[in-house]
C-alpha cells in the first residue's frame, strides 16, 4: 500500500519510520526543505512531566498580563479573524479543572510512550542502524525565582507525582548542587528525573537519511494545491508540479494542517504559535541538566559544548517573521537565571523561528477523519511536537492497518469539537 504523508516535521518523519516497518510504500511532501521545518530548531525535549494542557486553569489571564508587554513570552497578534475566534473561544471552553483532569492521563500515557519509542530509536543507533543523534537521559529543572512560582510549581510536582510521574523539590542550593560549572540564580526547582533530551537537527538528518536509504520517497520543495477524490477515499495528492496516487494519506502538515483542510472541505482548529530559539557556542563551561526558566518562560537545553536557548509563544497565524523584542525578553530572561553566561541579543539572521500548531484544548489531532476512509490526521501537538512524535507515527501506523492501538485515542480524535 502506498501512504503519502504530507508534512516533513518530526511527526511526518515518524509515521513515515513506522509505517514503513509495517512494510507500506511511503512518500513524504513537504512544501520547503525538510531541515527547514519546525523540529528542526526546536529545544530537544523530551518531556513525560508535561502532563497538564496549555488550555488550563488562570492561562487566559496569565496570557492577557502577557500580551501587554512587548517582550512578553507569550502574545496573540490581533487580528480580525473567524478561525483565531473560534480558537480562542474554544480554548476558554477548555481552561477548566476538568479539562486538565481528564487529559492528564491521556498526556501521560502518550509521553511515556514516546520516551520508550525514542529509547529503541536511541538502541537502534548503539547498533549502528541510525546516526547518533544526542540522547541524554539527564532530567529536567524547572526554574524559578518567587515564592509565587514555587507554590505553584509545588502544586504541579504533587500533580505529577499522582499521576506516576517522579518530581522532586529542589532548594537553590540542590539546584547549584547539580550544576556545578556554571551559577545558578534561583529560588528553587522541581526536578523531573524521567526527562530527557537529545539534538534535534541530529534526528532529522538520521532519520532522512535511514528512510532515503530504505527507498522512501521525499518531493520536497513542492506545494500540495489539492487532492483527487473518489467518493469518501482521496486517490490523489496534486502539487504544484505534479499529481502522486495515493491508496492512505496522512496530514501531518504542523501548522499548515488547516489549510490542507480546507482543500478537502473540513475545517480544523488550529493556530500556529511561533517560537524562537538560537545558540551559544563553544563554551568552556555549560549548563548539565536542561532547564525551563519558569518566570521568562524559556528554555535552556545543552548540545555538544554549546547551549540552544528557545522561548515565547506568539500566536501569528503562518507569519515567520522574527520579532525582535520577543528574542530580546528571552536573552533578559536567561541572564536572570544565569548570570555568568556571556549571553548577548542574537543578529536576526541567526535566530531560528518555526511555528508550533497548537489545538485549542491542548491535545493533539490523532486519528481517522470521519470525512474520509483512508486520511489520517497527525498534527496539533502545540510545543510538543518533537516529544510526541514516535508515539504520535506508532499510532498512525497503527490507525492506517486498522490495529489495536498501544494506547486509547479518544482523546485525540480529530472530530472531538464538531
């Protein structure tokens, strides 16, 4: 059977992986280059403590605050716009106790299983069968600096804690105890043991380039304009330079998903969030254990002897153009946690951008399109993206041979808001 999948990202790349396993003919579309996209830049997170939703409790309020300074890690860029409307009107729907109850599991159980999936991709490159690509299994800290954010993340340790998942209380001494080649300015932290990290431009390419070697197609630098139908199958996937037949097709466009969408007749909630991310080189001394900032909402991740800084999230529609003054409240948000790192406001052309799509509840879209018998929804996973995807391209496998899933996908299910 051949499968086209149209997106080139982390979450492409991995149902592209299993599916292939599974024996199908696989091609990958991608509008750009497939190092261009999202995963590319991102932090290299892998986080299984991440089990609340963005749509939570007190964020619409927390973002409102934000939205009034212009090097706020968080903005949504006004617009006149039905779909940003009924995105965000869906979000408030979700920011509830409930919502955070009932997806907690569903993060969890996904996150774990991308964790173990990622353990074997990490094995099958020991092996020599892919490229190295900087798996590190050192944890997480998450940060900060007030009494506020130390009640508030104490909340989310006992949260996680419940739920399975192993968080410890860290007093800034403790903090400074597990970082002891560069000062640590904090109040404290939560420690998560169970997460890891890795360097994401190392994966695409050991992933590319296993799956080149393994026959599966990649068109890049073609845009898809529309898709053959027979019926309720899609038969065709038509770019702008040519039509490829199709007997499976997976959406796994990030935050273009909408759009191809549309071109089949359905609409889909989602909005891109754009971050920003950018690295210190060379140093002598670097930060151990990744970190998020709690307070600057930024992150810290090690790579080799350098360290990618990322932040912000800036609900833009598709713009990629890079603000400044975001960058700019990233790098003033580092030198408080970090003192002595010689960090300096990065030159515009260095600075990564890539769009994150993010669901209005938090969730991402996995699974059938009622609309369609044989396309496949892979997308919504919002600052996840890269954590999520070999659990997120297991289950499109399994969702394509009409298996039993490793886990339960209701709710993920892309139809949940009709």
């Amino acid at each position: 059977m051949h499968i086209g999948i149209i997106g080139g990202g982390i979450i492409g790349l991995s149902s592209a992986y299993y599916l292939h396993q599974a024996g199908h003919r696989v091609t990958v579309f991608d509008q750009n280059r497939i190092t261009d996209g999202c995963s590319f830049g991102n932090a290299g997170m892998i986080v299984p403590s991440h089990i609340i939703p963005l749509a939570q409790p007190g964020m619409i309020a927390k973002g409102m605050r934000w939205m009034l300074k212009s090097t706020s890690p968080f903005y949504v860029k006004p617009r006149l716009n039905l779909d940003l409307m009924r995105w965000g009107w869906l979000f408030y729907r979700h920011a509830t106790p409930a919502h955070v109850e009932r997806a907690i599991p569903a993060l969890r159980d996904i996150s774990l299983l991308s964790k173990k999936l990622y353990q074997d991709l990490a094995a099958a490159s020991s092996a020599g069968t892919l490229a190295p690509f900087g798996w590190q299994e050192r944890g997480l800290m998450m940060l900060y600096k007030t009494a506020g954010a130390e009640h508030e993340m104490a909340e989310e340790a006992d949260v996680a804690n419940r739920a399975g998942i192993e968080a410890q209380l860290l007093s800034g001494q403790q903090v400074q105890d597990k970082e002891p080649n560069v000062r640590v300015d904090v109040r404290g932290a939560i420690f998560y043991p169970g997460d890891a990290h890795l360097n994401p431009s190392e994966l695409i390419r050991s992933l590319v380039t296993y799956l080149q070697q393994q026959g599966v197609q990649f068109v890049e630098e073609q845009t898809v304009t529309g898709f053959g139908t027979q019926g309720s199958r899609i038969d065709r996937i038509v770019t702008n330079k040519g039509d490829y037949t199709v007997d499976q097709a997976v959406v796994a466009g990030g935050s273009w998903s909408p759009e191809l969408a549309r071109l089949l007749g359905f609409s889909l909630s989602l909005q891109g969030g754009k971050g920003y991310s950018f690295m210190l080189n060379d140093l002598a001394k670097t930060v151990q254990i990744p970190a998020i900032m709690l307070e600057a909402r930024a992150t810290a991740t090690p790579m080799g002897n350098g360290l990618r800084f990322a932040g912000t999230l800036e609900v833009a529609g598709t713009d990629q153009s890079v603000n400044m003054n975001r960058v700019r409240g990233i790098v003033a948000g580092i030198t408080q946690y970090y003192p002595e790192l010689p960090v300096e406001l990065p030159k515009a052309e260095t600075v990564w951008k890539g769009l994150r799509p993010c669901s209005p509840d938090g969730l991402p879209y996995i699974g059938r399109v009622r609309q369609f018998d044989n396309l496949t929804l892979a997308t919504g996973h919002g600052m996840m993206g890269l954590s999520l995807g070999p659990a997120t391209g297991k289950l499109v496998a399994e969702t394509i041979a009409n298996a039993s899933p490793s886990m339960d996908l209701a709710p993920f299910l892309p139809g949940r808001f009709s």
